[in-house]
C-alpha cells in the first residue's frame, strides 16, 4: 500500500506540473509572444505578421490556374472603364507609340527568324508606356487598375498578402499584319536552366508567383484574331524547351499553342512561368493590351523602382496605390498593404526593443 500511493502521488505530481506547463505555454500565445522565423500558425505570428491570405479565388478559377498557368476573368472592366483607358491612349498615340524594327523585332529572337510568327514581314509590334505618369484624368484607368476590388484577392492569393508593381505598365498594340513574339517564359528556360526569377510553386496549399503579368484588355482579340498564345500546363515543365515550339515551327509542337479569345473589358493572368508569346495579327482593329508584372512583396525582377519611381508616377496616387508601389522588400519590416476589400492596411510595427536593438547593431532601424 505504501508504494503504491507514493506511486500514485508521483504520477498526480508528474500530471499537474504537465497542466501547469499547458498552461504558461497558452498564457504565452495568448499574450501575443511569437518567433522571429518564418510565419506559422496563427498563435506562434508575431505581432507585425502580416494576417493570411484570404481564400480570394473561386475554387473553379484556383484549379483553372494552377492546371493551365492562366485565367480569363470575364467581363471584370465596365464598359465606361474601357472607353476612359481607350480615351487616354488615344490622345497619347503621337510621340508615344514606338514601333519595333530591325534587331528590336520580336518574331526573331535568339538568332532564329520564325516564318509562323513573321506576320507580313515588315510590320512591328508597338509599345507605349507611362501611363501611371500621365496628366488627370488620363492616368486613373491605369492607377486604379492596380488596386481593383475585383483583382486584390485574387492577385493577394497569387503572390501572398503585399504583393508589389514590379515593372513599368507597358501597353502593346498591333496593326493587322504585325509579327508575333517568339515563345519564351516557361519553367526551363532553352538552355536547360530552371527559370528560378519566374518560379511558378505549390506548397501547402497554396500557390505562389515569383512574377506574375496581369493584363487589362481595351480591343477585343476574337478566336482566330492573333495576339496572346500559351502552352498550357507548361508552367509545370521539367525539360528545356524545344526551339520548333518557341517558333511556333513544327506542326506537332504546335497544335499545343492555345489562343484564348480575349474580350475588351477582360482580365488575362498568367504565370510568366508559363511559355507563352503573341500570334500575328490578323484583325482589322488595333489590338490594345496593357500588361502590368506584380511580384510578393520581398522579390523583384525589375529594377524601375530604383533608387525610386519617377516622381511624376507618384504624384497624386491614393494609399492603396502607393502601397503597392513600394519597394520590394518583406512585410515583417513594417509594409503597408492592400487588405481583401482592396483598402490600404497600416504597417504591422515591429516589437520597439527589436527595433532599438538593430539600431544599435546596424545604426539603422532596419537591417
């Protein structure tokens, strides 16, 4: 008997200062104490983590991207949206339009001249860019665009919550006849090297863009009309990519190449580490695309924002956007960001004993 209730007092001890831990430890997650590595879950986020990413894309939209590499969104611009963005491209066409000729043709590149994508042979594509620096109204299409209610969950589950403009709008215009651009993008680049700057991933449920290109479509570009072609599914690819399918020059190869009908008013998001390129111009109207790359907050491809945006991009933009022209670098280091509603969320601060101390150590309040 003796032994067993020392026994049985050492076993009652041995529980309690088990429920006594349990305890201080949910004490501690419930004052807001976290770690200092990667986010976890909810109770171990420090208190300048950033909150998770809503579930912002339907799941037939979720499974549509992550087979394919891209999405139509139908009908995402109002017809009033469209005419204002044509408006302002036309009273800028003079001196702002640039065609692409000689060695700046893009059915050539990498030394290979494609028959398939050569349209009528003289014909180059045209580029404007700007936009976000053009005088009032002109340039609200192209701010507002960044932020559209409609876009910010989806491209927040794209990137991650604080996702950044990474380059430069650029709209492309083509006149019937003008060239297509030779396949390029994809997971593999043609030498074999994995395209880590435009990695497509899946992990954990979630889905991640290093650079992902986002396009607010003002012509309409029909069936057979040209334009926009993708390899579907070759955001996935191990393998290096053939250069008869980057041309477009193999009738095989070819009838991979999908070209997506695209309406005036439509939204195209695609991975850039999806093949993908532009088809000859057949249509009589101009086609109109403007197409905007957004990378998460901590990466970059593009270098447009250094040492800073040109002031005249800036100038007059609303929180929300200025938010998302900020400079790539991690949200715990105090980002704004666009919350699911698409409204300007403020920086989470960083703990002030943390920022004191790297003040010390660095003589900066961040490292």
């Amino acid at each position: 008997t003796h032994h067993f209730d020392k026994m049985l007092r050492g076993r009652t001890e041995f529980a309690l200062r088990a429920c006594l831990r349990q305890t201080l430890v949910a004490r501690k997650f419930a004052a807001g104490v976290g770690h200092s590595g990667h986010l976890s879950a909810e109770l171990l986020r420090n208190q300048h983590d950033l909150p998770k990413a809503d579930a912002g894309m339907p799941h037939k939209e979720k499974y549509l991207f992550d087979l394919n590499g891209y999405i139509v969104l139908r009908n995402v611009l109002t017809p009033e949206f469209v005419e204002a963005a044509n408006a302002a491209v036309d009273a800028h066409l003079d001196g702002h339009l640039h065609e692409r000729t000689g060695n700046l043709r893009t059915s050539g590149l990498y030394g290979r001249q494609s028959e398939a994508l050569a349209g009528d042979g003289s014909t180059g594509r045209k580029d404007m860019g700007g936009m976000l620096g053009w005088k009032q109204p002109h340039c609200e299409p192209f701010r507002q665009f960044m932020c559209l209610p409609q876009l910010v969950p989806i491209l927040t589950e794209l990137m991650g919550v604080g996702y950044r403009l990474d380059h430069s709008p650029l709209m492309i215009t083509q006149e019937k006849g003008a060239e297509g651009h030779t396949l390029h993008g994809g997971a593999v680049t043609e030498s074999g090297e994995p395209a880590w700057p435009l990695m497509y991933s899946f992990s954990h449920g979630q889905m991640r863009n290093q650079l992902l290109t986002v396009c607010m479509q003002l012509r309409d570009a029909g069936p057979s009309d040209g334009g926009f072609c993708v390899v579907p599914g070759s955001h996935k690819s191990n393998f290096a990519v053939p250069p008869a399918l980057a041309d477009v020059s193999d009738a095989d190869m070819a009838e991979h190449v999908r070209q997506p009908a695209i309406a005036a008013g439509d939204v195209l998001i695609f991975t850039e580490a999806v093949l993908h390129g532009t088809l000859p111009w057949t249509a009589e109207h101009q086609r109109r695309t403007v197409i905007y790359r957004f990378a998460p907050p901590g990466s970059a491809y593009g270098r447009g924002y250094h040492p800073h945006w040109p002031a005249n991009f800036l100038e007059g933009m609303t929180p929300e956007q200025k938010a998302v022209m900020e400079s790539p670098f991690h949200p715990r280091m105090n980002r704004t960001y666009l919350g699911a509603d698409g409204k300007v969320q403020a920086a989470k601060a960083r703990e002030q004993f943390k920022v004191e101390f790297d003040e010390k150590v660095f003589g900066s309040r961040y490292f």
